[in-house]
C-alpha cells in the first residue's frame, strides 16, 4: 500500500445524513461534524484516530454509506500486485504528477457527467429489501441481501433511492454503482486499506458475515473487520463473496438481453454507466482487447493478465482472481464473486444476462451534486440561563452556492441575513428586549435556519431554560490584605456585587482556615460593604481567607475570597538591632555579643535567644543559646496525651494509663518482663548539638529499682555513651523523681532518654512529665513538650539587660519593658582563626518570634604563633639557614593578615636574638644569620613563625615546615 502525498477530503454529507463513529464490532454512533473520526492515512495515528478508519455516515433512514474520497493513482500494471500507489486530491484539484517515472491518472469514478466529485459514497454493505420502508434497498449489517431482481429493476430502485434517504432531493443522486466506483473503492483498498479482504463466505448471503476465508458455509458477523476494505469495521464490507454484485457495466453488442433485463439502464444518461465497444466476433479475447484504455482505474484490464479464467491479481488466499470478458448473450458486468467462488475477489470481474439471477446482488452509489449549507455545531440544550447571551455559528455551503439565514426564537423570526457571509463568525443575540419577554422558568427554542439558492434547508437547534439570574461575586475583599497579620477587632471590607435583575442584595460573611473546605460564619443579611470581626474568638493560624457572597432574595451568588492573612491573639516582638561584634569584627575567643532591644506589642517580657554557625545559613551551628528554658520532648513524650507514639519498649510492653498520671490525664504504663536488667522504655531521639550539657527529669510510680538514662548517639542514630541517674527502688504509692545531666561529647548529634531497670526483676511502673532541657540545671515546675519555661541559672548564665541606667543580669521571667539592649558574654571559646556568624532574635512569653537580626561574621583570635617544640643544640653558631614551608593565607579585607618568619642561632639564651627572614623563607632561598654571641652554655637554632589575621577573614592556616642549616 501507498499514499504518495495528500490529505483525503473531508467527507460533505447529503441533506438529513448524518456523521457517525465506530463504537465496537458493527455498531455505529451518531456524533457531530466536530466529533467525526475518521483518518484516510494508512500508517499514522492523525488527530488521535488510528490509520486505515474510513469517515461512515448514516442516511435518514439509518441505512450505513462510506466515504471514498478523491484520488489520483499511478498508472498500473499487472505485475504491480498488490501495489497500488494515490495522492489524495485537493477538493477537485488533482495532482497528475508522475510517480516513479510513471503516468499519474485520474480517476473516473469521481466524474458525474460533466460534475468533479470531491468523493463519492458508496453503500457499506451489499444492498437488502428494506420492506419496513417500502421496499427499499437499506445498507445494514446482518441482512440478507437483494437477489433475483433484474439489472433493469435495481437501475430503477438505486436511481429513486436518492427520494427515500435524504430531507431534500435536489442537488443530490443515486444511482446503481458502476464499474468505475467499484474500481475506486478497490483501488482505495490497497492504497490505504486491506487490498485482499478475506471472503463472506457465508451460504445464507448474510451482510457483514466472516467465514474466516472458508468459501461455502456459515458464517458470523464479521466484528474485526477482516473482511472489509480496511481490515476494521470503517471499511466496506461484502466487496468480496456473499452475492455477485451486479455493476452499472455493459458491453455495447446489441444483444437482446441488454434491452430484456437492462431497459432502464441502457436508454440512461451515460453518466449513469459505463459502457464498452464490442471487439471483432464478440469474444470474451476480443471484447477485453476493445476495453484496453476505456477500462482506467475499474480493475479490469490494468490488473488481469488474460480473460476466459483465473487471471487476475491474487485474492486473499493468494488465488488468481477469476477474469472472464462479458461477451455474446451476457454482455453485462458483474463484480466479486459469490460466497461460492474462490477465485473471489476486488479484481474479480465476469459476465452474465442481466437477468434475476438468484446469486446476483447490489449495492448503490450517492453522490452530492449540490449540497445542503453547513451549520456549525450541533443541536444542543444549553440548560439553564440567567441573563442575555449570544450564539456564534458559522454557515457554509459545500458548492459555494448563497446562503440565507433566518434566526428565529420560540418560532418568532428574530433577523433574518439575506447572503450571508459564509466560513464567518455570525451571532445570534438575545438582548435586554428580547430577554425581558421571555417567560421564567420555561424552555425556549431558538432556530437558526440556513437555505441555499435550490432550497435546500438546514437547521439548528438550541433549547434554554430561563432562570432567575444570579447574583455576582462581589469585588475584590480589601480588608483584611494579603499576607498581614491582624490582631483582636478588624474591618471586613469589600466591594459590591451586581444582579443582572436588578434586585437588592444582601451579603453573607464567612471565615475558612482550610482553603474554604469548611465555612464558618461571621454575619448573614449584611447590607453594607463591611463588618466588624473581632479576631480574638477564633484560633490564630496561618491561612485564614475571607469568604463574601451576595443574595438577591431568591438564590445566592458565588463568592469572593480574600487572599491568605494571619490571625494572631499576641503579635511578635519587634526585630532586634545587632550592635557588637560588628560585621567583620576579630573578636576573643570569648567575645560579648549585643543587641538592641525592640517592643513588644503587647507589653509581655521578652526573652532572647543567640545563635552562633559556622555557616550563613546556621546550618552548622555551635552555640544556640536561650535565657528561657524550653523542653525538647514533644508534647506527647512530654505528657503521654494522646498515645504512645514517640515511645518504644526495651524488653517491655507500654501502654497509655488513665489510671495513674502526674499531670494532665494520662501516664505511661511499663511492664518489663525480668528476663534481664535495662528493660523499660525509650524515647524517640531528639537533634541537639554535641559537647553541649543537657539536663533530664522524669516522675515515676510504682514498682521496681530503676534509674533514668542519657544516651548519646552520633547523627546516623547509632549508640556512642550514655549517662544515667542513680537507681532508686519505687514505693508503690507515691510520684517519686529521677533526673539526670550529661556533658555531651562532641561526636553527639542525637539523645535518647531512657528508663530502665537496674536488677533483674519483673516490674510494673509509670512514668510521667518527661523533660529534657539545656543546660545542667531543671526547671522547678513541668513545661509541656516544645513550651519554654521561666530560665534556669544556666539559661540566664552570661545574660545582661540594660534599662537606660544600669546593666543587671538577665531576670528568669524576660526581660521588662523598658528594656533598651542585652548582652551575652559566651562562657565557652570559640575556635582560634576560625570565622562564625552570629545572629539574636526575641522571643515574648508566648513562645512568639520576633525576627532574626542580619547575619553578621566574625573572626576569633588575631595572632597565630608556633616555634619548634625544643631548640635544635648545635656545636657553633648557625651561620645560614633554609626553611621552607607549606602555608595558605588569604589577602582578603582592607589590612590583610601578615606573615614574619624569625630565626634565632642562640635559642638557649634567656633572651634568644631573633633575626627576620621572612624574604628569603618567601623566595625559598637560604638567609645568614649575624648573630656571633651567647650568654648560654651551648648553641642552638630556633624558628618562629607568626601571622597576624588582622582583616583577613579567609583561611590562614601552616601544614608543615622544613628546616637546613649550617
């Protein structure tokens, strides 16, 4: 198969016909011109639609056609088998270029008379008596199809079936399916479908039925399509087996048959049938030779080697197809084979009288001569309408013929457009006017009318139902605003909605934390554009919207929604000022860090928090620092509310208890089974930073000799040391407590708190107000899990205020108002030469942040020295010296850091003579020493080198030096 070139022309429907799309097997669904599927394309996929899915349409009477579109073919020889090469044409435009240095023809079974078809349509299936329309020939699947009726009755029935399957007649016709659109529907075949469908083999003459390429038996429906034109069911069917088919062919001998069985069609116009001269002495040999050049594109002498046998192109089963001339006493075409023949097939051809020949049957072909216009769309109930809207259409008429439209509504002509602009947006309005007469809550029709220049009609339909009109959202919520945090009473703002009717609206006020899943209303029946609401009665939260709708006294209108603000009952304090050390600052390796202290708006004390990283980002960081306490556990670790979840049993089971608890209303009840000691529970993990000290508290009840324990693990989880309390032995009645510290080693990344028996021994206890903290010290009350507490002495260790006259340390209740700076002097170093970033930020007795101040860097220590551990003694004084060195030092800041190596020949003196040789240790060359003098009792060399960081904050670092002398 081959298509050279062109995209197949859109299918152009006869009036009432319309478009359908294969659903499964042989059934077939109406759709719309802008649903129609089809795809000529024998390999791709084109807008979806699989290859080789022919268009299919159904005519008035339900009655199944195929569309052939216009093609051009390459010219054929008999060795061509079974390639068949087309281009598709462009409406009636033909490409006749030459294929492969062959001849491009065009086809003849796209003229009608003196009219170039786009495409024809020819019956799905073998015609049947449709005796529930009068007899007619019908086109359905599983029929038994038309036989024992002469050429000249089914002539007659073919050319009046154009009356019975379409609204308007004119313009159109039918007529029996000649020798030529036989030849191009089998030509289609191999080009872009299945050019050897298998045989409908089926005895009964059953339409659309498989045998399975078995001749002479029963058969099925064929739901594959295996038999049809395309190997799917868009094909056409029965072209091979089932009956003969007699086609509108004949040869011209005078026979009197041809005026016995043939009348109508022999005195028809010549569009009508193809007709062939009769050879010397009217044999099959001679008549076939007459044909030669009249017979282009119809399968007969292009694709049969010979006649009077088996000579055409093979059929499915590889068979020569038969071949046999109309001669003598049967001058007339008949087309396929019956469901008998073997020899069956697209290229068979053989002759008979014309007479009722009970294996002859038939199939018709519809052309468009003039068509109806074309409306766009498709009918439709547009449902519920509340106001005046509009209809955009287009009309089009497929033989350019003028279109008039008439544009009526409840049957009331509405406008009418005399030549309307064709392929043009055109629309149908429904105004205010118009729109106030019509009843509410009633259906209403409105038909947009098209009629060509004969007449032909076609219409569109759309229904509506007139509703009361809707209010609309109301405008933009300008109060709250986006992204602010409002506190106690605020103004809901918005602004007015419209009603297409006209009737007063009223609003409804709504609040939703969850992106409107759950609405919970502020205030219906509102009148104005705005409403009180005081805050204070709702949660805070993060994602509060504002939902506005209007109501016009019938319906509610959609709603407005603001964007995302904040709902908070206490504010953040106001940000801090960083003050020293400043942005670049060398600092001690234990230096003061201050802040200037901002308000808080609701007067609560404030507490401050100073982080100290590595990095910008504190992602490193080595000191985090708080002068409120704040416990690590979670809440449910803490109190044991809600479950066990952050629990796990070591050698024991656990389980919630209601029965015994500290605080709140539940404990953690532990069973060990006394297999061996440490059986109890731990704890979740929880992220602290190492070489830190932390403090641990747990109440207890019940019995058994246990201790509770700190363990550390690095950051992959895995154990490293633990510390525990020491053990008591439970009383059984009382809440007793178990505390712990542990100075935490640097590899520490994680801590797991654990209780855990000290002997041997089944137990049944309860644990209660779990705490672990910063620090060395507990605070005196309970702090639920992730709450802060009052500060205790290691908290507020290191922390001053100042209240404008005097700076006092920090109180463990915040800081007053009042309050203007804070400082913190760091207890424990920082590295020396190493770069950090410090930042402080506040912190109200709500547990609410303020803002972190700007990251500002800094540098501990100034000065870098080494010398050798111990002088080298030398018998005489060091004359020259090599050393040599490996180092990095940064030049960045306004003073950069400096280097000065020093070499001393008199080390053991009590005050050694130091001599610079920085120049020659920079160029890698030896330096002299001068010094010829010594106090001590021996000789001996000494190095010392020195770098002063000064604004350097880059890496300054020595990774070794080497030394020579003599």
């Amino acid at each position: 198969m081959a298509l050279v070139s062109g995209v197949a022309n859109a299918p152009v429907l006869p009036a009432g016909w319309k478009p359908v799309n294969h659903v499964s097997g042989q059934t077939f669904q109406e759709t719309t011109l802008a649903n129609w599927q089809y795809n000529y394309d024998p390999v791709n996929t084109v807008n979806g639609v699989p290859p080789k899915m022919w268009a299919n349409a159904k005519d008035t009477k339900g009655n199944l056609w195929v569309w052939i579109p216009r093609f051009t073919y390459r010219a054929i020889q008999y060795a061509d088998d079974p390639e068949v090469k087309i281009r598709f044409s462009s409406g009636t435009t033909d490409d006749t270029t030459s294929i492969d240095g062959r001849v491009c023809k065009k086809h003849p079974g796209f003229k009608f008379g003196t009219v170039e078809l786009p495409g024809i349509w020819v019956m799905k299936y073998q015609a049947y008596q449709d005796t529930a329309n009068g007899g007619i020939p019908g086109s359905l699947p599983n029929k038994v199809s038309w036989r024992t009726i002469t050429v000249n009755d089914i002539f007659n029935q073919c050319l009046n079936l154009k009356n019975n399957v379409a609204t308007v007649a004119t313009g159109i016709d039918s007529h029996m399916l000649k020798n030529s659109e036989w030849g191009a529907v089998a030509l289609l075949a191999y080009a872009v479908g299945q050019g050897r469908p298998k045989i409908n083999g089926d005895s009964g003459y059953h339409t659309g039925y498989t045998t399975n390429g078995t001749t002479n038996t029963t058969g099925s429906l064929d739901t594959s399509g295996e038999t049809s034109t395309t190997g799917n069911p868009t094909g056409v069917f029965d072209m091979v087996g089932c009956g003969w088919q007699y086609v509108a062919s004949y040869v011209n001998n005078g026979n009197s048959n041809l005026t016995t069985y043939c009348l109508s069609l022999v005195n028809a116009d010549a569009k009508y049938k193809d007709v062939f001269p009769m050879g010397s002495g009217d044999t099959q040999a001679a008549n076939f030779a007459a044909a030669a050049g009249l017979s282009d594109g119809m399968m007969l002498n292009e694709t049969a080697s010979n006649v009077g046998g088996n000579y055409g192109w093979l059929n499915w089963a590889g068979t020569a197809a038969s071949s046999s001339f109309p001669y003598s006493s049967n001058p007339v075409f008949i087309r396929g084979g019956s469901y008998s023949l073997s020899s069956a097939g697209l290229a068979c051809f053989y002759y008979t009288s014309g007479n009722a020949s009970s294996s002859g049957g038939f199939r018709a072909c519809f052309v468009n001569l003039n068509s109806a216009p074309l409306i766009s769309g498709s009918d439709q109930n547009l449902g519920d309408k509340s106001g005046p809207f509009s209809i955009v259409y287009q009309v089009s008429d497929p033989d350019g013929d003028a279109v008039d439209v008439v544009e009526k509504i409840n049957g009331n002509v509405v406008e009418t457009l005399t030549g309307a602009p064709q392929n043009t947006d055109l629309e149908f309005i429904i105004d205010l006017t118009t729109w106030g007469n019509l009843a509410l809550n009633q259906m209403h029709t409105i038909t947009i009318e098209a009629t060509d220049s004969f007449g032909n009609k076609s219409t569109r339909t759309y229904t509506f139902t007139k509703v009361n009109a809707v209010p609309s959202a109301p405008g933009a919520i300008v109060s709250p605003v986006a992204g602010s945090t409002v506190v106690g009473n605020v103004t809901i703002e918005w602004t007015e909605a419209t009603d297409p009717d006209g009737d007063a609206l009223t609003y409804s006020v709504y609040y939703s934390a969850d992106d409107g899943a759950t609405l919970l209303p502020i205030a219906t029946g509102i009148t104005a554009l705005m409403l009180a609401w005081d805050t204070s009665v709702v949660p805070e939260g993060t994602n509060y919207r504002i939902y506005v709708k209007a109501n016009d006294g019938k319906v509610d209108g959609p709603f407005a929604v603001s964007g995302i603000f904040t709902v908070a009952h206490n504010l953040s304090p106001s940000a801090m000022s960083a003050i020293v050390p400043v942005h670049t600052a060398r600092v001690p390796l234990q230096p003061v860090f201050m802040a200037g202290v901002g308000t808080d708006p609701e007067g609560d004390p404030q507490h401050f928090r100073l982080q100290i990283a590595r990095d910008v980002n504190f992602a490193n960081i080595v000191a985090d620092l708080e002068t409120s306490t704040q416990n690590l556990l979670t809440a449910n670790q803490a109190g044991v509310e809600a479950d066990t979840t952050g629990f796990t049993g070591r050698g024991a089971t656990i389980a919630r208890s209601t029965a015994q608890f500290y605080e709140g209303a539940a404990s953690l009840q532990v069973t060990t089974s006394g297999t061996t000691a440490n059986e109890g529970v731990e704890l979740s993990p929880v992220d602290v930073l190492g070489g830190k000290s932390y403090a641990a508290q747990v109440k207890v009840k019940g019995a058994g000799y246990i201790r509770l324990a700190i363990e550390e693990l690095d950051s992959n989880g895995n154990y490293l040391r633990s510390t525990g309390s020491d053990p008591i032995t439970l009383d059984g009645t009382s809440w007793q407590t178990l505390s712990v510290f542990a100075r935490t080693g640097q590899d520490c990344a994680k801590l797991r708190l654990a209780v855990l028996t000290s002997s041997v021994i089944g137990a049944t206890f309860y644990c209660d107000a779990f705490m672990l903290v910063k620090g060395e010290f507990l605070p005196d009350e309970f702090i639920p899990g992730q709450q802060y507490g009052p500060g205790t002495a290691d908290a507020i260790a290191g922390w001053e205020i100042y209240d404008g006259a005097n700076w006092v340390p920090m109180p463990t209740g915040g800081a007053p108002v009042g309050t203007e700076r804070v400082r913190h002097s760091l207890r424990e170093p920082l590295q020396q030469n190493q770069s950090y970033y410090w930042r402080m930020a506040a912190r109200d007795t709500t547990g609410n942040y303020g803002e972190w101040t700007l990251p500002r860097i800094i540098r501990a220590g100034n000065v870098l020295q080494f010398r050798l551990k111990t002088p080298i003694e030398t018998s005489a004084e060091v004359e020259r010296v090599l050393v040599f060195g490996y180092h990095t030092i940064a030049k960045d800041g306004a003073n950069p850091a400096v280097l000065k190596v020093e070499a001393s020949n008199n080390a053991f003196d009590p005050f050694p003579v130091w001599e610079d040789i920085t120049a020659a240790y920079l160029a890698r060359e030896y330096a002299e020493l001068t010094n010829k003098n010594r106090s001590a009792d021996k000789w001996g060399l000494d190095i010392r080198i020195t770098i002063w960081a000064n604004d350097t904050l880059g890496t300054i670092e020595v990774l070794g030096v080497g030394i020579a002398f003599d």
